[in-house]
C-alpha cells in the first residue's frame, strides 16, 4: 500500500470514529460498541479494497520473464546481445555467463526482457543466425535450490 493510501484509510477512519463517537454518545453506552465496529469495519474494508485493487491492476506491462540464450559467441558482449533483444522489446538486463576460474565466456547467457515481448523475441531469435552461430532462445527455467552438499 502507497503512503498516500494509508494516510486516505488513516483519515476515513478517524472521520469515521468521530462520527460514531458522536452517535453513540447521543444513543448510549451501547451505541459505543456499535460506533467503534463501524469504525474498525471502515478501516478494514478500506484496506482490502486497496489490496483487491492492487491484484487486479496489476498488468503484464510491469511483468518480467528471463530468456535463455545459449550458442552464443564467444567474443558477444552484453551490448550486442543487448541491442539483438531490444529489436523485439524492452530490454531490462543481459547477463553473460562467464567461468568462474579463466573468466571466459561460457557461450550462454540470459536476458530479462518484458514478459509482453519475451515470445516474439523467443519465436524470432530462436535457431537464428547471430554473429555466426545458431542461437538457441528459450523461456529460462528456475534455478533449483542448492543444498548444504553442493
């Protein structure tokens, strides 16, 4: 929830418990109950109004997926793998995998790119020619967990 939304439910609150204040002081001591569970139901159901709003506003525009790019060529940087992807969207990161030990290029690496554009990237660049090779484009799997023995 943004400040500016918790302050609106802060305030529907406070206005709320003022008004139920005022009521049950004109109706009794029962009546206190009655406004402060008014209050209270005022202040809940804002909040999960906001929640639900946020669920369903949330658009694939602000989604990511991570591409797969294997048979890449050694000398690729991240710039030409870079401008290769943006042809076919917004581009929010490439990363080249490199060895650990020699510092070289493994010839695969991944680009995370707006999950609205990853299939026509994928359906485009996959088997494609890039600097000589035939690249392999494909949706990234998720990295299984390490365990203590690895």
């Amino acid at each position: 929830m943004k400040s500016s939304q918790f302050i609106m439910a802060i305030v529907l609150a406070l206005v709320t418990g003022v008004v139920a204040y005022i009521i049950s002081n004109s109706l009794g001591k029962d009546a206190t109950t009655i406004a402060l569970g008014a209050s209270l139901g005022a202040l809940f159901a804002n909040v999960a109004a906001t929640i639900l709003s946020k669920n369903t506003t949330s658009s694939n525009n602000n989604e990511v997926k991570t591409l797969y790019v294997g048979n890449l060529p050694y000398r690729a940087n991240e710039a030409a793998v870079r401008t290769l992807f943006s042809t076919h969207g917004v581009v929010h990161s490439v990363r080249l995998m490199k060895d650990k030990h020699t510092g070289k290029r493994r010839g695969f690496g991944f680009v995370e790119m707006a999950a609205a554009d990853s299939e026509s990237a994928i359906s485009a660049l996959n088997d494609s020619e890039f600097q000589q090779r035939t690249l392999k484009v494909r949706e990234a799997k998720e990295r299984p967990e390490k365990t203590e023995a690895e």
